[in-house]
C-alpha cells in the first residue's frame, strides 16, 4: 500500500505533492469549517473568484460531469468530474474519505465524497467510468489519492458489514471494525488503476481530533473540512 508523502501549503492546509504540476490536489485541517465558508480555503489555495463547483452531498453514487454551462448548479450528488482548467471541485467530510482523482494525459480531475453507503453504491466505479466514457482515460496513467477519514481501529459498525464488504471487516470480541480506505483501494485496483499509483493518507479523523473534524468522536453537528481539486 503507498502512502502519500504530505506537504503542508501553509495555515493547515495539505497537499498531494504527487499530483503537481497538472493539479493542486489538497485538504485542510480544523483551520477551515466547510459548513461556515469556503473564501478563505479558496484563497489560500489560489482559486481564481468564483471558481469553483461544490455539491449537497447525499451519501449517494451520483457523479455530475462540470463544464462552463452547468458550474453555477449545485446538485444532490457526491461526485465531481471536470476538464476545465482553474476550477476546483470542493467536498467536505468529517470521517468519510475524500478521494481525489487525476488523468495528467486528458488532462481530467474528479474528487468525491466517500461514505460507506456511497461506496457500496459504486460511486468510485461511477467516477471512473466518466474518465473512461468521457475522456478515453487510460487509467494505467492516472493518480489517485484518499485523505484523512476513519481508521480501521476506529470505525467500528454493525455485524451486516460482513455482507457489504466481506474482505475489509473485521472481528474483534465480537464488535466489528470496517477499513473503508481499504475497500476503496481495492475497487481502484479491480478497475485497473496500478497500486503504485494509489496514495492514502495516514491521518486518521478520530485518532487526530485535534487536527480534523470528527463526526463519529465528536457528534454529528461537527464541522466538515474542505478538500479540493483544481486542473492548473
């Protein structure tokens, strides 16, 4: 399993070094609460005013396809797929993984929001048949990177994940613990996309509440930090 090395931009934001130069890949910590604003997030990461797309995220499988004409329409949906240059595509989690997708030859960006319903619903196959549809993505060339969410130590769920996810659940005195950035990875990999071009984030949601928000530590009214994907 690769494990991305993470640079810090500055004043808690992170980056994918591996997605540069074709795009600023990133996601912040406790310094930005999505549910409040965007503008300060935005601006730290150079986002031309204005340019950026974001959705009211469902825990779903739907993936919309961004362009000049539809950027102003915020949809149900918890997936972004765009080629359009200086644009970001913004998600906000708090325990869910987002996952941030890059196609350098097209060149193409995604980035969704991955709960377990929706990863279960195949939203990651979604996002990636629009790259293979779409663009004519080879995926052997693509980058694809997940962010901080819940640790397998610390997401613990019912005994019927069992059947959802058969491979990445695990049983402990009889309490159940699901490793969701490990069933991510191996939808990647079943899609072809190779193994050394899959980069995951150490950080756990829960194991480092000091640094991100938390839904399952912390409650549900928790805040929700901004990740981010834009084509340079």
């Amino acid at each position: 399993m690769v494990r991305s090395c993470l640079a810090a931009v500055r004043d808690g934001v992170y980056l994918f070094p591996e997605f540069l130069p074709a795009a600023v890949a990133c996601f912040s910590g406790r310094e930005y609460d999505a549910t409040k604003e965007l503008d300060s997030f935005l601006e730290v990461i150079n986002v031309p005013p204005g340019r950026f797309q974001t959705v009211d995220q469902v825990h779903g499988n739907k993936v919309l396809l961004i362009d000049v004409s539809s950027r102003s329409e915020i949809d149900r949906a918890d997936g972004l797929v765009t080629k359009e240059k200086q644009l970001a595509l913004v998600i906000r989690t708090a325990d869910c993984v987002p996952v941030f997708f890059l196609d350098p030859e097209v060149p193409a960006v995604g980035i969704c929001h991955g709960g377990w319903r929706g990863i279960k619903a195949g939203i990651i196959f979604r996002i990636l048949d629009i790259f293979r549809t779409q663009f004519l993505s080879n995926f052997r060339s693509m980058r694809v990177a997940m962010g901080p969410s819940l640790c397998e130590q610390c997401y613990e769920v019912g005994e019927e994940f069992q059947n959802y996810f058969p491979n990445f659940v695990k049983e402990k005195g009889g309490r159940y613990f699901f490793s969701l950035r490990g069933a991510v990875r191996n939808q990647l990999l079943e899609e072809g996309v190779p193994e050394p071009s899959i980069s995951i984030s150490d950080f756990c949601t829960s194991c480092a509440v000091d640094r991100f928000f938390s839904a399952r530590r912390e409650g549900a009214g928790t805040g929700r930090f901004p990740s981010a994907i834009m084509l340079r």
